[in-house]
C-alpha cells in the first residue's frame, strides 16, 4: 500500500516537473521566436559594438568606437564616439585630450535618442547645429532609451568636468516615466536602469540598476542579412536567443520576488517631484559652475506638452522648440507633422522612424541658437 502510494506521488512529481519544464522551454523559445522575427524583419537597431553595460547608467559608449544605426528599411547611419563617449563624426574621434585642462567653449547636450538624433547624421542633430551657429564645441551627452535618472547622473558628472558654457537639457514627458520603470526600452532583451524610488522630497533618491543587461554581450547583426530560415532560427536560439531570455527572465523572477519580499524598493509614483527635482538640481550645478541652462521642450506630435510649472522657478530659459516645429507646418494635423518630420523610406514611401528627421533637428537648432543669442543680448546690457 505504502509502496504504491510512494510510486504515484513519484509518478506524479515526475509528470508535473516534465510538465512545467516543458512549458518553460516553450516560453523560452516563444521569446527567442519573437527576438528572431523582430532582427530578420529589417527591424531597427544597431551594428557594431559601440555600447557596453554599466552599474550606474545601465548602458553607457565605448570610448573611440564606431557603428551604425539602423532604420526599418534598410538604411544605415553611421555613428563615432570619441574618447570620452561623445557623439562625434570620424575626423574627430579621438576627441578632447584625456587629461586636457584648457577651458573650451562647450555647449553640453543632456537627454534622450531625440538630443542623440537617432536616424540622422551627428553633424546634423540640433546639438551640433546650434553649437556651429554660435561657433562653440558641442558635447552631445544625449543617448538612447536614457530617461531623467540618467540625465540627472550625466549632470553631476558631465558639468563638473567641463564646465561648458551652455547646457542643453531636454524636457519631454516620457523622460519622467522612464525614470519611473525598472527597464529602459530596447529592440531585443531587457535593460535594467537606474530609476527613482521614494516619496516626496529628500527621500526621493536613484536606484541603481536591478541586475546586469546581457543584451551587449552578444552581436546580432550576423542574423540581420541571414538566410531566416528554421536552421537559421535554431542557431539564433542556441548561440544568441536561449541565454538571453534565460537570464532576463531568470533576474527578473527574482527582482519581482525580492520585491513582493519588500528587499528591493518600487519605482517612485512621484512623477511632479520627480520632475521638479530633477530639472532644479541641473539648474543649481549649472549656476554652481557659471553655466547657462537651457531646457530644450520636445514632444513627438502636433500637440505640444504642456511646460510644468516648477520650470518657473527655475534660473534658466526655456525653449519650446516643439511649437517651433509646429508653426512651420502648413496645418496642424498628425499627418501633417509626420510628413514633415518623421523619417520616410521605401516604395511606395512609408514611415521607418518616428525620431526626429533632419529637417526637425535644423528647425529645433534654429529655435535654440534664437534663444541663446537674446539671452547673450540682455546679459551684454
């Protein structure tokens, strides 16, 4: 009796973990599917090794390194760092000497893949555009996928070091919810990044990342021009696919259980605060370090964001550079915008990316030097 009650609950230990392995398994390779379907489907991303892992940004550039990025259609923007992880063109690379101590005249650009200029040439982001019209040496600090956490950190480091002149910070509503999530946005696989948590005012602090990205460790450009067939599929999955989702969902089970455990805190709700500390701590580096701050306002439709209030306080000038763009349109409709401003490709033409085209960063930049030269005008007087 005893035997064969002991043989049925091995029997059935046995089915339910085959069971739950299986079903496992099958949630792996559905993920790996998916990350296949996305890079074979001309979708956009990046080739070449120009980002790494880092505990406190969560992905940073490679110094001196060089890539592309690429749109859905196929084209492909090259991109340079120089050595201090920069957003430079080839001829100027190697960048500012390393232990230069001669005060330049830096514009420092602080924000998302819209102050990065995902889609367009460096030499064409409003970053560089306005740094050329007032004859000054930008410093684009912009990255993808980077959100007010991240700025905030850049911030304290970046003005310090250089001293620029002139700092550019953009404001758009998503770089508050970014800083409210635990993972940055991504083509393929999870990126952990610093986020706020806390309640309102002092306790309100940067939580390091939850766990180290494997997304950089791995070069996926191979499967963009490959043959897409099941061999292609099953290679993907071994070599690229299964220890990615392996180890995503494996660090993210035990964020969600040290969370449920109350060992790991959740992202602050406190999006006001969060945006009122973040822009008034920039605004005191700068003036700590003789720098002008400029918050560059930047939406990604017709509509224009609103301007928080708190910005009133703050010792800087504002640039509205998204109802710049919107003035220049013959009617302000959403197609309208996206026609004007979206990057076009393929026939017949269609939508590849929703940043910022080259025509929007020259009518962004134009709004920005605008700005700065009237603020240059009242302080000469």
């Amino acid at each position: 009796m005893r035997t064969s009650r002991l043989t049925y609950l091995i029997q059935y230990g046995l089915i339910l973990t085959g069971t739950l392995g299986l079903s496992f398994a099958a949630i792996l390779f559905f993920q790996c599917y998916k990350y296949w379907v996305i890079l074979t489907s001309n979708s956009v991303g990046w080739i070449g090794h120009v980002h790494t892992e880092d505990v406190p940004l969560g992905y940073v550039p490679i110094p001196k390194s060089s890539g592309a990025m690429i749109l859905s259609d196929g084209t492909t923007i090259p991109v340079f760092y120089d050595s201090r992880g920069f957003r430079t063109d080839s001829e100027k690379i190697t960048g500012p000497p390393p232990n230069s101590t001669k005060q330049l005249n830096y514009i420092l650009g602080l924000g998302c893949s819209f102050m990065f200029g995902f889609g367009v040439q460096e030499k064409a982001t409003f970053c560089n555009l306005t740094a050329d019209a007032l004859g000054m040496i930008p410093l684009n600090a912009g990255r993808c996928s980077y959100g007010l956490a991240e700025m905030l950190i850049l911030a304290r480091q970046l003005i310090a070091e250089f001293k620029p002149e002139i700092v550019l910070v953009q404001y758009s509503p998503w770089l508050a919810e970014r800083s409210q999530q635990r993972y940055a946005s991504t083509f393929c696989g999870l990126l952990p990044h610093p986020y706020f948590v806390g309640e309102r005012g002092p306790t309100l602090r940067i939580h390091r990342p939850d766990f180290e990205s494997m997304i950089f460790k791995r070069d996926f450009a191979a499967f963009r021009t490959s043959d897409s067939g099941p061999w292609d599929l099953l290679n993907f999955t071994i070599n690229l696919g299964f220890p990615i989702v392996f180890h995503d969902l494996w660090n993210s089970g035990l964020v969600r259980l040290r969370e449920s455990l109350k060992l790991v805190p959740q992202p602050s709700k406190c999006t006001e605060d969060i945006i009122s500390r973040v822009y008034s701590e920039i605004a005191s580096i700068c003036s700590h370090f003789g720098c002008k701050m400029f918050v560059v306002v930047l939406g990604s439709n017709s509509q224009a964001p609103d301007i928080p209030e708190s910005f009133s306080k703050l010792d800087c000038s504002i640039v509205n550079a998204q109802l710049e763009l919107i003035d220049r349109l013959e009617s302000i409709t959403k197609d309208e915008y996206a026609r004007n401003y979206f990057h076009w490709g393929g026939i017949p033409p269609r939508v590849i990316d929703t940043h910022p085209n080259a025509r929007a960063h020259k009518i962004i930049a134009e709004g920005v030097a605008k700005v700065i030269g009237a603020s240059r005008k009242r302080n000469e007087k």
